[in-house]
C-alpha cells in the first residue's frame, strides 16, 4: 500500500493490480510515472476506485501513552494557563489606572466648564445692565447712546398707545373682508410671476413696505438691498455696521437691526439715526401700530422700546432669557417675544408687566398676530408645526404640521390666510370662519427662509435659501 505508513484517509483501488492506495499520493505518482506501482503496469486516475470507510481516529502520538508523559503535558498546560492569568492581571491593572486617570481628567474638565460657565453668566448679566449715558441724535452723528427714561412709559407716549389700542379694537370686530380680497381659489392658482436675484444667501430678513412696492433684504455681510417688486430690480444698496438681523419700513425709511446692538435708520441711502438699546446682538425689531414706537429684543435678556421721533429708549426690561423674535399685537397694548428658552412672553406695552406666557419646545424662530386680535402663531427652530394660542384662554389652541421645517410665519390682514416659509416649500393655510375650519389651498415647492403678503392678498414675496427675491400671484 502506497499510504505514508498510516491508514489511509481517502483509500483507493487500482483496478490493475488490484492494491490499496492513499488517493493523494497514488494520483501524484501516476502524474510522475503513469504506471502502477506495484506491477508496472500503465495506470490512470480513471482507473482508480475510491472505496467508503469510516473515519479512521489516528493513535495517540507515542508522548501521550504514559503516565510521565502525560504528567508532563499537564504541566505545561498547567503553566501557561498560569502565565495567561498573571497577563491578564497586569492588562486589568493597567486599565483600571487609565480608567482612574480619565475618570479623574474628566471631573477636573466639568468642574473647569462649570466655572467658566458660571463666570460667563456673571459676565453677561452684568453686561445686559450696563447703561451708557447719552441722547440719540438725528443725523447719526452721535447717535448710538442709549438712555433709558424710566420702567414704564412717558405718559404721552402711553396715552397714544391708549388711544391706538381703542381705535383699532373698536373697529376689528365689526371689521369685514376688502372687496378685492384674494380667495382661496385664487391663491390655490398662484405661481412664480418674477424674480429678482440678490447676493443674500441663507437670508432670513425680509420686509415689504405699506405700498407693497419695495422689500427690504438684508445679510449677514453687513449689507442691505431695496428691491423694486414692480420693476423687478434692485433700486438701491445700504451699508450697516455689523451684520444684519432683522429689517422693517418705518414709513419710507428702512430699519435695520444690527449684531452689534444697533438699530439704524435710513433714508435714501444715508443712515439718519442710530440707535442702542442692548449690550451684544438686537436680534429682532417690531414697529408699533401707532407708528412711533419701535420694539427690539437682543441677546442680553432685554426687550427695549424706541421713542422714534427722539430716538430714545423709554423703556427696557430684563428677563431670564435670551430673545429670538418679536411681534406687537395688532391693537398695539401687547409685546410678545420668542425666547431661545422655548418660551413665548407677553408683555404690557405701557408698564412692561408680564401678562402670560405660553411654553414651547426648542428656540422660537417666529411670531405672527392674527389681525382677529385673539390669535398668536409661532414656530420653533428646525420644526415642522405651527401652533396657534388663543390669547383669551392662554392655551394651544391649534397646531399645523407643514412637514418640513419653518423659518417664517405671517398673517394676511384679514386673519383668513397663515403663509408659511421653510426650506422644504412655501404654504399657505385658510381659516373659515364661517365653518370654524381649516384648509391648505397653496404649497409649491420652494426653499425659501422669508414670506410677505402682497397687496390685496393678490400676491405673494418669497426670499429664497439662495437669495432670490420671488413673486407669487396669479395671472
């Protein structure tokens, strides 16, 4: 037998000599010689027979047949696992001194974060009440002093709040829908009529003027545009101080809220006045119904409220938390700002007395009132839902899911339509009073970061992710 001197593990047969081989080593020696070993004979695979066995168990080698030998495998067995126990010993006691070394580097860092946050909002608290004597002045040359006069309004100021707030709730209720009002239909038909590009990426400020015939674009290079919505071009470009946050019109003059705490007024392409109200970024401005008071809300847990033919500050009030947004009521006696707290606070305009406030999740991006006098629209950073509060119950009273975040919301003028900008698209819900519901006759796939209503409702202008200055309307 051709087998290496063991049993075979995979036994054949020559069908010529009829002899037992290992099939490894008979088909090598038939590709050398092509014979059979045994007689000589020529021989192929072919001519091989596998045969079926059992497994063949291979003995024992001969160190493990006595018990010294066996002793000895033991031993060494015995011995390395011994060796393996003191290694991992050491491996664990060098962990456990890394553990203990990070554990410990760990604690020192918190400690280290919590003081230096404790000595950063020290830091702040002090700065947001810092006060920096001086007058606003006209003609901006000394105009970025901020004065506060007292914590509640001048009485002539508070009594033109007064008179606006009678003026305008008198009359809301009874208030009916402009004869050449835009209609659900009408909206559902809307499309792009016009377009006009700007450099203000990712730009969040936006603001049409009473005519509807110019809109304000501002960003982050501390630039402005005015554009001309009927001739569908830039008109004009303003130089801020710092980068803009937030813009309006104060009749034909642009505002501009600035990140270094400023707020500037134009006119033409001069700035007329600067204004300070707050120790780091303004972050929003809202102009009251009665047209001389300017609201602004700023990173240093303050609202401030501007005398716009003085061009002072006659009243500010420090909070708890960071502000975000703003937005008068449309009766003019209520402040509300958005917090990046989550939190919604109502203020009285006169006294500047917390009267409620209304609890969200996440930092609130935007405010609108409804002109009905009882709504309050707000949207949260990168969320997709609206809600709507009812001020009279101080409770959610509804809530919109749009299905892509909200960058921006805003009321028509006669409380039906809730148009809606996010990067996904720009929407647009109607309330019916008539049948208490609500429906969404717009949405068009728009990535858009601003939104404004037009004139009658008949239009409306989108600021686009990419700087874009868009119409929407029908034909």
């Amino acid at each position: 037998m051709l087998c290496a001197s063991e049993a075979p593990q995979a036994p054949v047969v020559s069908r010529k000599s009829g002899n037992l081989f290992e099939k490894r080593l008979i088909e090598a020696y038939i590709s050398e010689h092509g014979t059979d070993p045994v007689n000589g004979e020529d021989l192929s695979v072919d001519d091989l027979v596998e045969l079926k066995t059992a497994r063949v168990v291979r003995p024992r080698p001969p160190t493990l047949t006595s018990i010294p030998s066996l002793l000895s495998v033991f031993q060494n067995e015995w011995d390395a696992l011994v060796l393996e126990t003191y290694q991992m010993k050491q491996q664990l006691a060098q962990t456990r001194q890394e553990l203990s070394t990070a554990l410990y580097q760990h604690d020192a860092a918190v400690r280290v974060i919590a003081r230096v946050t404790k000595e950063r909002d020290e830091a702040r608290d002090t700065l947001s009440k810092l006060s920096i004597s001086g007058n606003g002045t006209a003609n901006g040359s000394d105009g970025d002093a901020m004065q506060v006069d007292a914590q509640t309004l001048p009485e002539a100021i508070a009594a033109k709040v007064d008179a606006i707030q009678q003026k305008l709730s008198s009359t809301r209720r009874k208030r009916a829908v402009p004869k050449d009002w835009a209609t659900p239909e009408k909206i559902e038909a809307f499309d792009v009529t016009g377009s006009i590009p700007t450099s203000h990426r990712n730009s969040k400020i936006l603001s049409v003027n009473d005519t509807k015939e110019l809109a304000i674009i501002a960003g982050p290079k501390g630039t402005a545009d005015i554009c001309d919505l009927a001739e569908q071009q830039i008109a004009q470009s303003l130089k801020c101080s710092g980068t803009a946050t937030d813009g309006l019109w104060w009749n034909d003059r642009p505002v501009i809220a600035t990140s270094t705490g400023t707020i500037e007024i134009f006119k033409g392409d001069a700035q007329v006045a600067k204004i300070r109200a707050h120790a780091g970024s303004a972050t929003a401005i809202a102009l009251h119904p009665c047209g001389d008071l300017l609201g602004s809300v700023g990173v240093d847990k303050s609202f401030a409220l501007h005398d716009l033919t003085s061009f002072k500050v006659v009243l500010q009030v420090f909070t708890d938390s960071e502000f975000t947004t703003c937005k008068f009521h449309p009766d003019g006696h209520l402040f509300a700002v958005g917090a990046a707290s989550g939190q919604i606070q109502v203020f009285d305009v006169k006294t500047g007395a917390n009267m409620a406030n209304f609890d969200g999740a996440g930092s609130v991006q935007t405010l609108s009132f409804s002109e009905n006098g009882t709504w309050l629209a707000s949207a949260m950073k990168g969320q997709t839902t609206i809600s709507i509060w009812d001020l009279r119950k101080s409770a959610e009273l509804k809530v919109h899911d749009i299905g892509n975040p909200i960058t921006n919301i805003v009321w028509d003028y006669t409380g039906q339509f809730l148009a809606a900008a996010g990067p996904g698209s720009v929407t647009v819900l109607h309330y019916a009073k008539s049948s208490k519901s609500w429906s969404e006759p717009f949405r068009k796939a728009i990535a858009a970061s601003a939104v404004e209503w037009g004139a009658q409702a008949q239009s409306i202008v989108v600021l686009g992710t990419d700087g874009t200055v868009s119409t929407l309307g029908g034909e």
